[in-house]
C-alpha cells in the first residue's frame, strides 16, 4: 500500500509501517529530510502472524477461508522533521489457503491469495517558507493482493514449519498525484519462513521472517530498497486459548533508487499482549493489541488486529 504522495516542489522523507497478510495498513509523510520506501508507505503486510506462525491449515476438500480486520493509528514521525502529521489505516482482508495432500521434500503442497480493502484517513500540515501547507486524503478502495502460488508445511510432534514464496501483485488503487494510495504501483516479491514449536507443557515460541524484494514504480522511476520484517509471538497454551506476548521487528537492508534520496534507511519494534484460540472444527481466532517503538526514518504508531479462519 502506498501512503503519501509528495507535492511538487517538496522533498520527500521516510516512514515506514505495513499492511496485511489478512490485512493491511500504516503511515507516512513528506517532510524535510530524506527517506526511504517510496512515499513513506507500506509496501508488503505487517502484524499479521503471532501465534502458530509456523502451522498451516490442514488438507480439506474445499480449503480454509480466512478473514482480518486490522487497526493502525499514528501521529508521530521518527524522522528529524517538524510537520504536524496523523494517519488512520482501517482494513479488511479475505484470504483463501488450499493445502493438499501432495508432498513435495516431505512436505504437504499448498497455495493462497490475499485481497485487502483500505479506508485511509490522514493529513500532514508541513511548515515552508511561505506558509503551511496543508495536504490530507481518505481514499477508501482495494488493495495490492498477495499471491501464494507454493506453500510448503511440515508437522511434528512439537515442530511446525512453513515456506511460502509470496508474490504481492500492483492490484491496489493508484494515482500518482494522490497524497494517500492503497496501493504502490509495482511488484514485490517474498520468501517466507515460519516457525512453531510447542512444548510438552504448552508453551510457544512462534516466528515468522520475510525478505521483500521490490520491482520499480514506472510512474515515478523509484525503486524501494528490499525490506526484512520478524513477527513473533511467546505464549501459554490453556486449553484451547494461548495467551502471552507478541510483535515485529522491522529493518530496511538496502537503499532505495530514485530521484532525490539520500539512502536513509527505516525501522521499527512492535510489542504487546497476544491472544488465540483454536479448536478443531470450529473458527480459529487470533487477536493482538501491538504498539510500535524504536522507529527510525518512519511513522510510529500503534495496531490492532483479529484475524479469523475457518477450514472447510
């Protein structure tokens, strides 16, 4: 999802934040200093995996419906700037995985897809020598949608792990003389890994490591540099709940290339309480409450996210 558009004649700066894998969102502006993601906006999903990172829905004649409703708010920049900045992303995702029993390495053969919807809803005021300039949008339109075309997932007593090549298609609302936009008008390309572990006793340790690696926007000539993003989570299983702790780590590995960049390069933690539950053959439900710290080159804020599935 793409957030802010610069004005002509304004320099751009960096924040980054990002939107689902059931869901999206996040947060931006233009301001003084240099930058780093195109339009300070998310390019792939973010806060989507916490608990059972690692497990994939089981083979079912008909696949698993998921669906995520996310929350992002901020009005803080970490970026030296002085401009008076807020930023609301709501969003909606519906996902659909199919996994098979066809093994490939020992593993069960799978694929997915992911189409979110955005309602954007922001404005930055930023001071110039002639005045205040103020710029705000609230775009509400589709997403760029993700494309899993190879899930792979092996199970063991205590040990799940899954790869995924995703691949997030320019689907998502676009033009480039808006401020806010949910989409970013290029592709970008991810291997996923995730992992769980659970101990006899019940406690996990789940994790999820993406590298995103982005095509350039020909509406602008600008390519973003490739993106590393960690979610985690560690909790006590209590029956069919888990309950503890959740969160990402997100950093910027590589410069971006286009017009007036300096290489700054954006990060980012999140933290906060994380709930689940899941019980065969009824709705899996996750939900987490993640406020972000650290930021550096991008917005901080703070997400709300439920995400539920369901196989059939």
């Amino acid at each position: 999802m793409e957030i802010l558009r610069r004005p002509h004649g304004v320099r751009r700066c960096r924040t980054r934040t990002t939107a689902v894998a059931i869901g999206a969102l996040a947060a931006t502006l233009a301001c003084q200093n240099a930058r780093a993601l195109e339009s300070d906006g998310p390019i792939t999903p973010f806060g989507v995996f916490d608990f059972g990172a690692g497990i994939m829905p089981p083979p079912t004649p008909n696949g698993t419906l998921a669906t995520r409703f996310a929350y992002y708010s901020t009005r803080t920049i970490r970026n030296g700037g002085n401009a008076d900045f807020s930023l609301t992303v709501a969003s909606w995702s519906v996902a659909y995985i199919r996994m098979t029993n066809a093994k490939l390495f020992g593993a069960n053969v799978g694929f997915g897809a992911v189409v979110p919807f955005l309602n954007l809803n922001g404005h930055v005021n930023v001071p110039t020598p002639a005045g205040t300039l103020a710029m705000s949008a609230d775009p509400t339109n589709i997403g760029d949608a993700d494309f899993q075309p190879l899930i792979l997932a092996w199970t063991s007593p205590n040990l799940y792990v899954n790869v995924a090549l995703q691949v997030q298609a320019p689907t998502g609302a676009y033009r480039a003389t808006r401020l806010f936009n949910p989409g970013v008008n290029h592709w970008t390309f991810s291997p996923i890994v995730g992992a769980t572990y659970i101990t006899d006793g019940g406690f996990e340790i789940s994790t999820s490591i993406e590298i995103d690696q982005n095509t350039t926007n020909h509406a602008t000539n600008y390519r973003s540099g490739t993106g590393f993003r960690q979610e985690f989570a560690l909790g006590q299983h209590v029956g069919a709940f888990t309950v503890g702790l959740g969160g990402y780590l997100e950093r910027q590995l590589s410069n971006d290339h286009g017009p007036t960049i300096d290489g700054n390069r954006a990060r980012v933690n999140a933290l906060g309480p994380a709930i689940s539950y899941v019980e065969p053959g009824k709705p899996a439900v996750w939900l987490h409450a993640y406020k972000e710290f650290g930021a550096q080159n991008r917005a901080q804020g703070y997400q709300i996210a439920l995400r539920a599935a369901l196989s059939f």
